[in-house]
C-alpha cells in the first residue's frame, strides 16, 4: 500500500535556516510543503525517503536573501493498487452509502451496498448495516477489524488542501472505493479458526 | 514539481514502519541544535501527525512483529510457489491465518495452487511469520492484557 515515489521540485531555504545541514534543511522543507497532503494523482504523501540530488543554490538577494535549489528526491506515499487486499476499522454505516472505513492515517474509504457480501441489509433500528448469511445475523459494529479489496480510486483536483483539515470541502481530493463481496474478507471475526 | 517516476519502488508494511520507527527515535536521541524554532515546529506538524497515526496502524497490523531476518526467509520460501511479487507482498503485509484468509490474496487460487500447495502456504507463514493478535474484546478490557507480538520473533524454528 506505501510506494516510493521519485519527484523533482525546486525548493527554496529561508536564511534562519542557513546553519542547519544542508540535506536536513531541504528535508525539512520537503517534508512542511508534503507531509500529510495528498499531491493530485500521486496519492497521501507521507515524508521524504531521501534525496537523491539537489542543483546548487541560486541566491535571491534582492527578496529575503532565501537560496532555491532543484531537488530531486523520493517520497513515501500512500497509494494502494488495484486489487490490494488492505485491513481497517469500521468507522460508520450509512443506508444508501454504504459502510466507512478508516485506517487510522486515511479515512475517506467506503464500501458502498453493491460491494457488500451478498445478502447484506441495513438494520434500521441498530442503524448499522448486517450480513445475514445462513441464520447468522453479522453485525459490521463500529471498530470492528475489516479485510477490504481495493476497487476505484478517485482523485478529484480541489487544489492545494491538507488531508483531514477544511472540513467544510465536502470532496475528499483522494477517494477509495472498496469491496468485501468474497470470501475471506469482510470482518475478521468472520473468518477466524 | 514533476512526478519522475510515480512507482519506484514498492515498501511493505514493515519497511515503512521500520524506517518511521527509526526517524522517531534518532529525534529523541539529537534533540534539535537550536531549540524548537517557533515557526518550524508548526509548520512541521502534519510530519508529525501523519507519521504518528501510520506509525499507529502499523503496530496493529502483523508487521510490528516482524524482522528483517524473518522476512529475507520468507522470500526465499515463497520462490518455489508460483505467485507474483505483488501477492508475496500482500501475504507478507497481511499474513493469512487460513485458507479462507489466504484465498482473496491469490488470484485463480485455484488452477494455480493444490490444495496441499494452500495448506502448506499457511503453516509456511504461521511458522516463519509468528504473531499473536492483539487482544480487541471489549469484554476483555481491564482482565486480559495483550499478548505482546515481540516475545514470539525468537520463536520461529
């Protein structure tokens, strides 16, 4: 689900940070402009790896004095594949969305009804949505463990916006949509012994 | 900013952990030479926030109790099983306690793996992948304490 991903970027050190090491300093930098933030078809980037290159430093005196360098490095990121099998926690169930899941750093994952085991329903009285297999009535509770097969992802250009912040922004820039309609995934306590 | 090459390479669960884990320790070891400069500290965060809380779903996936001498023979396990690199990733990041667990991991299970073939699979990861799941019934709070993962790395044959 992490990958590495090999990015160029010009990046410019403010002159209160001239006396830190010179790979630090970049790192730093790096790390303030991605950590945390989802680069547009790319995927959640978590922190630098380390940098591979970096051009020497152009000086701009007549602004504040800040140096710029082009910076070739490699970048942790969160960008599962197509069919990866991936673990969670039910966070929520809705009746016509379908049941989210969070994996603690990401959150904007979601099984819609159409990904869930056959024969599922949503009970409306425990407003929580149930797998009736057999007899067997199988609630997904919140903070149940989760075993997902990942589907689609959708990127959706919102511009530059932190994960997790600016609530307001209905559109999650980073979206995945996932299934547990097989055996072997769903709830964990489905499948142990 | 360009994008070079967006999949260099893949990371299991466990490098990634491994390398954070590292990073988390070597701050507390070289405490910053200037003292926390105000702005730099804000503004580094949603660093330290994203690595906290991947750091934290780590430790509750089978990777914590991983090591890299364990997953080097693991490797080597698998290379006479016909599966690709990719699922040799999900079974190690995701470590199948049955054939029921192992079968969405492997596409075609079936024409490509006897059942004698799965069976082996699993007891493969059981002996050279040990993990003892954490405690998580709710009814067990307070009595039950976790069984700790790190007890059972020297354990494998």
């Amino acid at each position: 689900m992490f990958i590495l991903t090999l990015l160029r970027d010009n990046i410019r050190t403010h002159p209160s940070d001239f006396s830190k090491p010179r790979i630090e300093s970049l790192t730093d930098e790096l790390n303030k402009k991605y950590s945390n933030k989802i680069l547009h078809n790319v995927g959640l980037c978590i922190r630098v790896w380390d940098i591979l290159e970096a051009s020497d430093e152009i000086v701009h005196m007549v602004q504040d004095g800040s140096s710029q360098a082009k910076v070739t490095f490699r970048m942790v990121v969160f960008r599962p594949f197509k069919g990866e099998i991936m673990t969670g926690k039910v966070a929520s169930s809705h009746p016509t969305e379908g049941v989210r899941v969070t994996m603690d750093f990401f959150d904007d994952i979601i099984i819609p009804p159409s990904f869930l085991q056959a024969g599922s329903e949503y009970d409306e009285e425990e407003k929580v949505w149930v797998w009736k297999y057999e007899e067997n009535d199988l609630y997904m509770d919140k903070d149940e463990p989760i075993r997902f097969r990942m589907e689609i992802e959708e990127f959706v250009d919102v511009g530059p916006v932190r994960d997790g912040v600016d609530e307001e922004k209905k559109v999650a820039p980073y979206s995945l949509v996932v299934s547990v309609a097989e055996p072997g995934l769903g709830l964990l306590s489905w499948w142990e012994g | 900013m360009e994008v070079l090459e967006l999949r260099a390479a893949h990371l299991s669960n466990f490098e990634v952990l491994t390398f954070l884990s590292e990073l988390d320790v070597q701050k507390l070891e070289e405490p910053p030479a200037f003292g926390g400069i105000g702005d730099s500290d804000k503004s580094l965060m949603d660093l330290h926030t994203i690595e906290q809380e991947v750091i934290k779903y780590l430790k509750s996936t089978p990777c914590v109790a991983q090591s890299s001498t364990q997953v080097q023979q693991f490797k080597e396990a698998l290379q006479r099983y016909d599966i690709t690199k990719a699922e040799k990733l999900m079974l190690l990041n995701i470590r199948p306690r049955s054939i029921a667990e192992l079968n969405p991991l492997i596409e075609d299970i079936d024409d490509r793996l006897s059942q004698d073939q799965q069976e082996d699979l699993v007891g493969l990861i059981q002996q050279l992948l040990p993990y003892e799941e954490p405690l998580l019934d709710a009814a067990d709070e307070g009595e039950a304490t976790p069984a700790d993962p790190m007890d059972t790395e020297n354990a494998t044959a």
